[in-house]
C-alpha cells in the first residue's frame, strides 16, 4: 500500500513526480495546487476564497485547504493508496492531517522530501510560466516555503517518516529514486 507526501520548494519537481508515480502505482495524486487552481477557474466560492492568496504567493489559509484534502481522502478511491502533493504545508496542517489519518485509519504514510538549490527552481520556474511563476511571486513563494513549510522537516524526521531524494538529477533519475522508496 502506497501512502506519500511529498514534500519540497516549489519547482522541486512535486507535481511531475507525483503525477507519474501516481500513474504507475493506479493511485490517485492528491495536489491541493491543482484542486485550487481547477477552483479557480471554474470561479467556484473556494476558488474566489483562494484566488488572492495565490497570486501574492501565500498559503491559502489552512480552514480551506483542510476541509479539501478531507473531501478527498474521504473518496472511495484512496482505500488502494495515494500521493499527496503539497499537503501539508504548515505544522497544523500536519497535525491535523494526522488526527484525519488515524480517522481513516490510513496508517504507513512515508514522506519525500524533494531537495533542489534555489537557482536550479528559479531557472525552473521561470521557464514554466504558469501566472504565479513570476520572479516576485517565486521569492514570495520560497519565503513562505523556508518559513512555514520547512519545520514539517523536523516534524516528519523525529517520527522516522522522512526520505530525502536529491531532485536536482533527472527526471529519469528521480523517479528511479522514487521507485525505490515505494519498493522498499
Ligand atoms: P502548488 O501548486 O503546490 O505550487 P508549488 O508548491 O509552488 O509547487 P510547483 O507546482 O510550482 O512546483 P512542483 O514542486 O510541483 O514542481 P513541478 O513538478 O511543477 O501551490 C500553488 C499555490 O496554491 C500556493 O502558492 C498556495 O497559494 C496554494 N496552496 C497549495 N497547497 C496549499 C496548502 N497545503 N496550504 C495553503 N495553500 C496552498 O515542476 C516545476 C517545473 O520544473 C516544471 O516545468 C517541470 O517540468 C520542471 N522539472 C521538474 N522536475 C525537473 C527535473 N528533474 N529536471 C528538470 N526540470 C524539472
């Protein structure tokens, strides 16, 4: 039974990764990016919530982004596993996150840190363009990721959960890597 979080700054490969690994363990990827973006522009009441925050390159607040991933762990499909990219991002986040887990009684969760030099997710980042991959939200995005996101490092490490896989390689490579992790 595959369960991961995916952790990382942003253009550290998240969402290709989860997205293709996903894919070949036929589990659904859970991307708390996508599901906002899809609110977004289908102009739902979720999405005009989030719609500030993500343009400014700030964490939607957690109420928002907890009552989604709760939404969608709670679907049929996640009984045969599941990647959960970009969630959590915040220690309450976690906690939270936890006391849901443990309510489904989803237990064996391990977490993947993708680490990739800032100047490698800029250049990234930059080349992508999608409408918050600009030089000024990238660093917002980065700020907030140092801040908020990295303690969950700590958090997931004391517990033994964390692998880190080195995402500055190759598509190729990474996701060699992230094969090993769910074979193990
Ligand atoms: P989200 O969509 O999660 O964005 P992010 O964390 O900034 O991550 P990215 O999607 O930019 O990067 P990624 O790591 O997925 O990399 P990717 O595979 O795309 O969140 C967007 C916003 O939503 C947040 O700012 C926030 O407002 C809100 N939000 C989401 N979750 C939230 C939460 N839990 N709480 C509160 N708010 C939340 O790759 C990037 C690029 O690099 C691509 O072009 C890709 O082709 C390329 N690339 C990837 N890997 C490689 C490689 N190995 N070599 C070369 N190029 C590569």
């Amino acid at each position: 039974m595959t369960r991961l979080i995916f952790l990382g700054p942003p253009g550290a490969g998240k969402g290709t990764q989860a997205q293709a690994l996903a894919k070949s363990c036929h589990i659904p990827h859970i991307s708390t990016g996508d599901i906002l973006r899809q609110a977004l522009s289908a102009r739902s009441p979720l999405g005009i919530k989030a719609q500030g925050y993500m343009d400014r390159g700030e964490l939607v607040p957690d109420q928002l982004v907890q009552d989604l991933v709760e939404e969608r762990l709670n679907q049929r499909d996640t009984q045969a596993g599941w990647i959960l990219d970009g969630f959590p991002r915040t220690v309450s986040q976690a906690e939270f996150l936890d006391s849901l887990l443990q309510k489904l009684q989803h237990h064996n969760v391990r977490v993947v840190n993708l680490d990739v030099p800032d100047d490698v997710l800029m250049t990234r980042l930059l080349s992508r363009g999608r409408s918050d991959d600009n030089e000024e939200v990238i660093r917002r995005r980065l700020e907030v990721y140092r801040g908020d996101t990295t303690p969950l490092i700590g958090y997931y490490g004391d517990r033994q959960q964390l692998v880190f896989i080195n995402g500055n390689q190759s598509l190729e490579e990474v996701n060699a890597a992230l094969q090993k992790v769910v074979a193990s």
